[in-house]
C-alpha cells in the first residue's frame, strides 16, 4: 500500500474517532472554540505532492522504447558507368562496326563480304565517392516513469460530495526533441466514501497524449453505466503547453482520495495542477490552514 494513502488512511480513523468525541461533547454542550476545532480536524484541504516527498510510487510499467529517425554517416564506394558519347549538339555518336558471332569471329554473307553495323560509340565513366553520404538509423528512446498524488478529506459535513466532469486539471511542457509517438497519463485513484469504505471504480482510462501524429479523438464514456475515472486525449507538438484533466462520472459519492496520475517525465515536464470544475468550489470550501492548495512545479 502507497505510504500516502496509508497517511490519508490512517487520518480518517483519526477524524471519525474525533468526530465522535465531538457528538458526545455536544450533548453536553459545544462551545464555539470546540466547534472550530472540529471543523479543522475533519477536513484536509487539496494537496498535490510528488514521488520524491517521500512517498512510494508504486510499480512503474514496462520501460517504454521509440524508434526516432537519427542522421549517421557511411562510405559509399566508386561507381563505373557506361555512358553514350554525344556530340556538339548532343546527338549520339556513331560507328561502323564489324559484327562478330559467338566466338569473336567476323560474319560474312553470302558473297562472301564482311557484314558491319552502325552503332552509337559508348565510354566507361568512373565516379567517385562522396567523403560520407547521411542514412537514416534508428535510435532507442528511453522514457522515465515519474508521478504526482492529489490527496483531499472533506468529512465535516457527514455527507457525501457529489461531482462529475473534470475535477483535477493538469499542466505539462511537451518537451523538444523527443520522438513523434502517443504518450500515456495513468491514473491510479484511492477512493472513500462518509462511511470510511474504500470505493473503487468500475473502470479507469488512462490519458493519451499523442505527439506530432495527427489528430486523436476524445475518451468516449457515453455508454458507462458505473463509476468511471478517465483522463483525456490532447494532440500536439514538442516544445507544446498543453492541459490534461482527470475526470469522474457516475460518482456515487466520495469524502477523500489520493489520485496518482503518472507520467513519462523525459517527455512530459509537470507544470501545476488545481482543482476544476464543480469540484473546485468543494477544494476551495475545505479550509484547513491556507485551504485548497495548487501545486506547481518548482
């Protein structure tokens, strides 16, 4: 288990303990420094962290390679041609030649006469070789898996949050020089609901981000009848700012999560990343400290 999510886990067992506490003070009486109290302890406002705070990233995928066009160099050889002879005006030049059988001898005819041909008077040609003449190879591309979590606990209310559409908006710098081919935004989510019970997906789609190959369509979810995570599909070019999101549909209702989304990081340089959509209005209501924060890269 993520260390992170173990840490929201373990911070949820602690709020409900407390949350109860509170009801029990509340029967009694709650003065108004206890109410406050309550309400920071039960809510974590958004936070966006990476890999290296500490935190296990979990299992990479399978090393990923690109083949990329890389310019080499090769030596070429001299080439011996056989060329027709052409005069002033460009006219081939002709000769009378005495036609020869199979073994080298002349062919007369019936009178006894050598038989001759005109034909067109050729030379042999030498062209020299280029010093080096550039060719086309393949190079391997190595990528490098790297993540960032957004970690959120609203239980202040008791009740379930309920959004749909795109909640988390991503930035990234398509880097220059990297091979044309479709880039991957995983997405692994940890999810609860108010009554502390893991919630899980019936189904999660990875983001596409699709570099210098034409058009890409969008993650149709139409026909999804459970809850659905899904990022998107961006088309663009190296050296591009582009937007990525992770969105939910069907949401059956949720308090916390820690989403990881992840990344080929010698592709894909992380920017920020915020809340949106109608859930940017819940991140900004959970205020603990400065409330919901958005990270950007240092």
């Amino acid at each position: 288990m993520k260390n992170i999510t173990k840490r929201i886990i373990a911070l949820f067992a602690v709020v409900s303990v407390a949350a109860s506490s509170f009801a029990g003070c509340g029967d009694k009486g709650t003065s108004s420094t206890s109410s406050s109290s309550e309400e920071a302890v039960l809510q974590m406002p958004l936070e966006f962290g990476a890999a290296e705070d500490g935190n296990a990233i979990g299992t990479a995928p399978a090393e990923i390679t690109t083949s990329a066009p890389a310019t080499t160099t090769a030596a070429v050889e001299d080439t011996t041609e056989i060329e027709e002879v052409t005069d002033a005006d460009g006219q081939p030049v002709t000769t009378v030649a005495v036609v020869t059988d199979a073994s080298g001898a002349a062919v007369t005819d019936a009178a006894g006469s050598t038989v001759t041909e005109v034909v067109k008077v050729t030379t042999i040609v030498t062209k020299p070789a280029a010093a080096e003449t550039p060719t086309t190879a393949a190079v391997k591309y190595e990528s490098k898996q790297d993540g960032r979590y957004a970690m959120w606990l609203d239980i202040s209310k008791d009740e379930n949050f309920f959004f749909e559409g795109d909640f988390l908006h991503i930035v990234f710098k398509v880097k220059d020089g990297i091979p044309d081919g479709d880039y991957k935004v995983r997405i692994s989510p940890d999810l609860s609901d108010v009554a502390g019970t893991a919630v899980y997906p019936s189904k999660v789609i990875d983001g596409t981000v699709r570099v210098n190959k034409g058009e890409i369509g969008d993650i149709d979810v139409s026909g999804e009848s459970g809850m659905v995570f899904y990022g998107n599909n961006v088309a663009c070019k190296q050296g591009d700012t582009i937007d990525c999101y992770i969105n939910i549909k069907n949401n059956t209702g949720l308090v916390a999560f820690v989403i990881w989304f992840y990344f080929d990081s010698n592709a894909l340089e992380f920017v920020s990343a915020e809340a949106s959509g109608e859930y940017k209005k819940i991140a900004r209501d959970t205020e603990v400290g400065a409330g919901g924060k958005s990270a950007t890269a240092e």
